[in-house]
C-alpha cells in the first residue's frame, strides 16, 4: 500500500504547474476587466473618483458572490459535478462576451447616478467577473482534493500566490501598455480571446482533477474530525481585518485621483498595492515580514496623519506619504489575517468572509461615507483604526523608530502653532497628541499609538490645513465642495473661494467696488479675460456656452446683449453658485442672459442645435484633474458641431500635475482645427487670488477665427510633440504626467 501512493503523485506533478497556470490567469482577467469597464462608463459620468469607487464596491460584491458560489459548490460530494457546473456557467458568461456598456438603462440620471451604474455593470460585466472570481478559492480547493494524502495537499494557500501574482501583474500592465497601446475595442476583443484560452486551461486542470481522484490515493492526511471548528471570533477577526485595508483602499484613490486625474493609472496603484500586500503576507517567508511591517506602519502614519495637517500641493508628499501609509496597515491586517488562517477544509468559507470583509468596507466609502461625512472623513478615519490591528502589548521599537515617529508627531504640533487657527481647537488636540506620545514612548502600547494618530487627524479635520475659515462644505457624488473666507487687500478685503479638494474654482470679493470683478484664472489679464475682452468688443450678441460652473465667474464678462449657458454635471455646485451668501456673479452681476444646464457635458452639448455658439469653453474641473473624456477627439466633434463655422473652442489647461497640451493638440490635428496656446504668468507682485497662472489653448476650424490671435505675441502655435490624439477608447496619462514632471525639473512649468 505504501508503494501505491508514491507513484499516483509522481503521475501528477505537473498538477502544481496548471494550478497555478489557470489561476494566475483569472485572475489577470478579473483584474484587467476591472479598469477597462470603468473606464467605458467614466465618459458618461463627469469623470469623478467616485464612479471607481462605485465600480469597485461592485467588483467586491461580484467577487464575494463567486466566493460564495464556490464554497457551495466545492461542497457536493463528487467532483465531477462541480466539474461540469463549471465549466457550464463558464460557458454561459462567454455569451456576456465581448465586454461593453448596456444601453437598456439609457442616460445616468442627474445628480447621484448610482443606482443607474449598479443596474448597468451586472448586465455589462458581471457574470464573467463572478465566474472567473470563484476561480482561485475553488481550485485550490480542487487542488487539495487532487492531492489529497500528499503533503502539499496541507498547504493549498500557496495558490494564493498565483491569483495576487495575476491580479497585481494585470493592474500594472494595464495602464503601462494595454492602454497607452490598445484602443477598447482590440481590448475587449484581446480579453474575449484570453477568456476562451482561459476556459480550454479549466477543462484540462478539470481532467487532472478527475484523472487524480480516480487514481485511488491513500489517504494519510489528518483525520477530517480532528480538525479545530471556526469561531464566531474568528470570523468576526477576519471580516475586519479584511474591510479596513479595502476602505483604505478606495480613500487613498480617492484623495489621489482627485488632485490628479480620475483615469487608471491612478486607480490601479492602490489597488496593485492592496494585492501586493496579500502576495507578500501569505508567502512562506514574507519578504517583509511583520515586525518589518509593524515598524514602517508607525513611521508612515504618523507622518502621513502629520502630512494631513499641513497645507501642501506635493504630488510627491501626497504619493508616498498616504500610499505608504495605506501600504503598511493593509499589510499589517492582512499579516494578521495569513496567522490565522484555517485548516485547508475551512478554505473557501476563510475567502468567503475576506471577501465579506472587502465589499463592506468597499459599501462604507462608496455609498455610506459621502453620506454620513461632508469631507473625505474615511480615510483619516480607518487609516486611525487600522492602528489598533497592531499588537496590544508588546516591547518598545528601535531608537531609529521612536525618533522617525516621534519626528512627525513634531511637525504636526508645529503646524499646530501656525498662525491664523482658533486656539480654542489646537490645545485638546496638543495635549491629546503629547499625552499619546508620552504613552507609546513609555509603554509602547497600541491604544496609546491610536490616539497619537487619531489626535494628528482630528486636527486635521477640526482646522484645515490651509487655516481658512470654512463658510459651507457640501460632499456630493462628484466631490467636496468648500465655501471659505479669506482676505486679500487688492480686492478691497474679504472675500468668498469656493474650493473642490485643494483647488480654487472661484473667488468674489464682498466689497462692492470689486464685487464683479473676475479673479483668479479668470482675471481680465489672463487668456481666458482676454478671449472674452475681444469676443465682447467684437460680438456684443455672442452665444456662449461654458462646461463647467465653478462660482459662475465667467458671467461678468456677458454684455447685455449677449447669453451664456453653463453645462454643470453636480446639482451641489449650481446651488452653491446661487446662493447670495457666497456668489453672486450669476444673480448680479451678469449682465445679459444667463442659465444653467445640469448633466454630463458631453451629453448635453450634443443636445444642442447645430451651429449655435460663438464660443465654447472648457472649464470643467474635478478638484485639479480635467476629466479626460472631454479632451477626446469624440469630445471635440461634439463641441465643433455645436459652434458656428467661424466659432472658437477654448481649453482651460491649467494643471498642476500633467502636461495637458500635446494630447490636446494632436486631438485638434484629428479634427481638423488649428489650435494656439497661452501660458500665462500673472506680472511679479500679483497676489495669486487676483490673477493666477494659467495655460489656455484656442481652436477652431476656420482660417480667420483666430487671426487677432495669432498676431498676438503672447499666443504661439500649439505644439503635440509628437502625442497621439486621445480618443474615448485611448488615453495615456502617464505621458503627460512624464512630460510636466521633466518640464518641472527643467524650470518650464507653470
């Protein structure tokens, strides 16, 4: 009987190997077809972070219903019906194939268009992500019946491996090389392709299986009776420590995206670190292993909570800074997780409840927190309660450690000394932070950490970082909305900044003498002022329509004569622009017609007649980043059709972090319009609020629309060095990111 045995595994060992091959494989579809359907939906939602955080919430329920498929299925006693149920729902998802959008739910609605993107996606892409989601839990526990006897049957958890090995090498391949490479449809095409591959790997690993349990194996494994029964603790131990990492996850997206742009790459890298941190805490040898893990958490939350309490636009500090500190505690959570995973029988009920886990944190930041919070709360939030994942007794770190914390916790007690903040609010949260630090460097307990790091974002969330007095805060599905005061002497005193995450979207003074004067990007000196100064002067009855409500500063510069129509996506923003408390541009001091369309810019602008604006202006902002489904070629037909033939489109640029202007003039050489560009620095001494920098660029299809223009020194020719057009189906951020990096270090950027 001992003889038996030894030569059934030698006839299996390649098993090992296709495992993980179809693994590793479906999981790289799961994680490819994540991006690539949020990315069909982004154009017609606004472009918002929150249409990720939606689809992601989403994705985890559709993961957590393969799961949950395959811890029922695993469970019928021949594994030859789980088989062939399989492979049947395999089949029946590929009709779902290629992947796009459905149109049987027509246009999103106003607004919250949440329900709209839940009913579209389980039509558009959820049985094949569902299906292809129960891949990894079921087949390794194929894998430990196959095996069942031999001693790697014990350990099927090294399959995991495989599965974050795909899922991870997919999100990055996809916005380095599929996207900048692949239009969406030779994606779609490319992925149906990989599918049916996928689909010929499971039937082979399924004859493996089959060929296997029919080889007689012994079983010397231990007795099923013997094995320890799951806790209520457990689970409950699991669920959480699965939820706080994917809620991190969606928080540190959301704070990047906003500043940046609401486009793939900056989706899939918290979600490639979120894998990475899986990969990493189930190998056998951690190559960071806990105490590791424990270490870099404290360093890089304490200085992250510190980063929030400063007022501070570094793209470099937001990067490393939040991703580093959700990096460590999701690996801190998930170390904890891989300790206590069970017995190989509980296999697919341990993934069910991480799955559990991650679709109620993904619930709590996609459809909870905007509205429970009026700020992006979550993430300082569970960024302060993944603290208390740390051990809760345990001996002091390092020197290096107490000083790298003790480091941060000091800038922020500096900052809280800053002038211009109510004192009444720094001295609880400084005697918080001092009486927490005293307590981790004494005793180095958890608590006493948590209540360092919850005092460090208590301020940041009681003071803003930029000390101004806050008037208003509305948190809507596009983003938060700030109403502030502040002070600038040029304008005559006070005045109201309306701000979308750390971005001014307008300004008015209160004083009466420069109530109606445009500011900021908008000012009369700017290229924006003086497209409209000349339009004025030479079209006193122009029909002009904006993309992009702001404060409504554009209003000013209508004559009497003259009609604006703004396009604005977010209800929340309009409300505020005509609430007197705050603005008045659109109530007093527009001049001639003035009226507001709600919904997506490019669905809207294409419901206009033909040839009916003199200028269109694109001045649509998510906090920094310009959505960039309406810098599309497609775009650009929309708002041609819309202008007159002598008609001027106008491109607001500015941007802090990416070098918008190739991809926008290569999408006006695809249209056949010529483009001029404008990078404006306001004259030294100029207080930003009155006029800030600014990049602008003019196109239009007619050779003398821009003729005054061109002859104007501080307008050149538009320059695409070479980009290619972006289209609804091809963009590539990382090229702009690049370029305005090199022109930055070069001394060239604004």
């Amino acid at each position: 009987m001992t003889d038996v045995a030894p030569r059934a595994f030698t006839g299996l060992r390649f098993l090992p190997a296709i495992f993980a091959a179809a693994i590793f494989t479906s999981a790289a579809l799961v994680f490819t077809v994540e991006p690539m359907i949020a990315k069909m939906i982004l154009p017609l939602l606004g472009g918002s972070p929150a249409v990720w955080n939606v689809c992601m919430a989403f994705f985890q329920g559709a993961l957590l219903a393969g799961y949950l498929y395959a811890h029922l299925v695993q469970r019928l006693a021949r594994v030859r019906t789980q088989i062939l149920i399989h492979l049947g729902l395999l089949g029946v998802a590929a009709f779902f194939l290629p992947v796009g959008v459905t149109g049987l739910f027509g246009s999103p609605a106003v607004g919250s268009p949440i329900v709209w993107l839940l009913s579209v996606l389980p039509l558009s892409v959820g049985l094949p992500f569902a299906v292809l989601s129960s891949t990894a839990p079921l087949l390794q526990a194929w894998y430990a019946k196959a095996l069942d006897g031999a001693p790697q049957a014990q350990n099927p958890y090294i399959l995991y491996g495989a599965s974050n090995l795909g899922s991870l090498l997919a999100l990055l391949a996809y916005p380095v090389a599929v996207e900048p490479l692949l239009a969406l449809p030779e994606q779609t095409l490319l992925w149906a392709f990989v599918y049916a591959a996928f689909c010929g790997l499971i039937a082979i690993t399924g004859a493996y299986v089959w060929n296997a349990r029919h080889q007689g194996v012994a079983r010397i494994a231990a007795d099923i009776e013997n094995v320890p029964a799951i806790t209520w603790r457990q689970r409950v131990s699991w669920v959480l420590l699965a939820a706080a990492p994917s809620s991190l996850m969606l928080g540190a997206t959301t704070y990047i995206s906003n500043d940046v742009a609401s486009v793939p790459l900056f989706w899939v890298v918290p979600l490639a670190l979120y894998l990475l941190t899986f990969v990493i805490a189930f190998q056998a040898r951690p190559i960071i292993n806990r105490e590791r893990a424990l270490l870099w958490q404290m360093v890089f939350v304490a200085l992250a909570a510190a980063v929030l309490c400063i007022n501070t636009t570094s793209l470099f500090a937001h990067f490393m800074l939040y991703l580093g500190a959700f990096f460590f505690s999701a690996l801190v959570c998930h170390h904890r997780l891989a300790a206590d995973r069970p017995h190989p029988r509980h296999l697919t009920e341990f993934y069910l409840l991480i799955s559990l886990g991650g679709v109620l944190g993904g619930m709590f930041n996609a459809f909870l927190a905007p509205v429970l919070f009026r700020t992006v709360l979550e993430f300082p939030l569970v960024l302060t309660l993944c603290c208390l994942a740390r051990p809760w007794t345990r001996p002091l770190f390092g020197r290096w450690t107490i000083a790298l914390t003790a480091a941060g916790i000091g800038c922020a007690i500096g900052v809280a000394f800053a002038p211009a903040g109510p004192s009444f609010v720094y001295i609880p949260v400084i005697l918080a932070l001092l009486g927490g630090a005293a307590a981790e460097l004494v005793s180095g307990r958890t608590l006493a950490f948590t209540l360092v790091i919850g005092a460090l974002c208590a301020q940041a969330v009681l003071v803003p970082a930029d000390k101004r007095v806050t008037l208003s805060t509305a948190r809507s599905f596009f983003g938060v909305h700030r109403v502030t005061l502040d002070t600038e002497p040029a304008v005559g005193g006070t005045l109201h900044l309306l701000f979308n995450g750390t971005t001014i979207h307008g300004a008015q003074p209160e004083v009466d003498a420069f109530r109606c004067q445009a500011l900021t990007y908008y000012a009369a000196i700017g290229p924006l002022g003086q497209v409209y100064g000349s339009l004025m002067a030479t079209n006193p009855r122009a029909n002009v329509a904006v993309v992009g409500l702001g404060a409504g500063t554009l209003a000013t510069y209508i004559g009497p004569e003259s009609r604006m129509r703004y396009f604005e996506i977010d209800p929340e923003v309009e409300r505020i622009a005509r609430d007197p408390r705050y603005f008045t541009y659109l109530s007093g001091c527009a001049k001639g017609e003035v009226d507001v369309v709600l919904g997506d810019a490019r669905l809207t602008v294409a419901a206009e007649p033909e040839h009916s604006y003199d200028l269109i202006q694109i001045d649509a902002f998510s906090a920094d980043n310009i959505p960039t489904h309406l810098l599309t070629t497609e775009a650009l037909a929309i708002y041609f059709r819309a202008l007159k033939p002598d008609g001027i489109l106008m491109l607001h640029l500015s941007n802090r972090n990416l070098k918008l202007e190739p991809p926008a003039a290569a999408a006006a050489k695809e249209v056949g319009a010529t483009a001029l560009m404008q990078e404006f620095a306001p004259p030294p001494g100029t207080p930003p609020i009155v006029a800030s920098p600014s990049q602008v660029m003019l196109m239009s299809k007619s050779p003398t629309a821009l003729a005054a223009f061109a002859r104007d020194p501080r307008w050149r020719p538009a320059r695409d060095e070479g980009a290619r057009a972006w289209t609804d189906g091809y963009t590539n951020i990382l090229g702009p990111l690049i370029d305005h990096t090199i022109d930055a270090f070069a001394g060239r950027a604004q």
